[in-house]
C-alpha cells in the first residue's frame, strides 16, 4: 500500500516546475487541478482555457508509477473518494482498477468485517509519506507553496510528465 501523498511530491514539483516554464515564456498565469471533471469540462465547454491548464499528471498518476517501479507484477488499485477519478483510470495504463471509499465501506459492509474489531496488521507508519508537507497539494496553492524550492534549484524536475 501507497500513500497517494508520495506520488503527490512529483506531482507538486512537475506543477512547480511547469509553472515557472509557462511565466518565463510570458504566460500570466496557469490553473491546475487533479481532476478529471475539470479537464473535461475545460476540454468540452472552455477549450479557450486549455492552453491554461497544467499537464503534469496528478498524484494518482506518480503513485501508480512508484507502485509499478517497487512491484512490477502488481495489480494497482486505486482507492479514493472521488467517482469522477474513474475517467483518469480509463487514460492511465499503470492503473488497473479503481474503488471510492464508500465501494470499500461496501465490501466491508457485505464481508461482515468490522474493522473496529479487527488487529492492526501495518505499522502506522507505513502509511506516512516521506513528508508531510506535500499534503499541501490538495489545498489552494499547493504547488505555488513549493515554488521557492524549485526556484533555488533545490528540487530537479521529474522527467515524466502528465497522462493528458
């Protein structure tokens, strides 16, 4: 299991990165976003903005990529609350499936497993990222908060770039 918080690293430092391309070349500004309804409803019903958009890929996208490097036979399940990451899924070949939280809530319901009732089976801390500050990503001015890191030349891009 993967926290999407490690994948969130890559995504905030390409986003940093791309950024800083795009006000060097002259462009005011640049949105992003990890959602797929968003680049959809750009790409439908705002196509004017597309040029706008950040396409370095979301988290989702680097954790399925960290996944497959540390396990390369593995399936990858990616488990969030949000139905709308299905249309991602269907464009990322590293991602096999996909269950929102309530799916699992679900599964568990049917299984009869409750899981106040249940023996910890990880250390906790697996589940925490290298660092807790890319659990910025998902809030306003994520990537933005970052930028002074790519700036001093700190941080180096990653080569791989977005699934759009």
């Amino acid at each position: 299991m993967i926290e999407v918080a490690e994948g969130a690293m890559s995504t905030t430092s390409n986003e940093a990165h791309e950024l800083l391309e795009k006000l060097e070349k002259g462009q005011s500004f640049m949105t992003t976003s990890c959602c797929p309804s968003y680049i959809e409803l750009v790409e439908k019903h705002i196509p004017g903005m597309k040029p706008y958009v950040s396409t370095t890929g979301s988290p989702m996208y680097y954790t399925a990529r960290i996944a497959k490097e540390k396990h390369p036979d593995a399936k990858i399940v990616f488990v969030g609350p949000c139905v709308a990451k299905r249309k991602e899924v269907r464009r990322d070949k590293a991602v096999d499936y996909i269950l929102t939280f309530e799916e699992v809530g679900s599964i568990l319901d049917g299984l009869d497993i409750q899981l106040e009732q249940t023996q910890a089976f990880l250390h906790i801390a697996y589940f925490r990222p290298r660092s807790t500050r890319f659990r910025t990503s998902r809030r306003c001015n994520g990537s933005c908060q970052s930028i002074p890191e790519r700036r001093s030349g700190k941080d180096k891009r990653d080569p791989s770039v977005g699934y759009q």
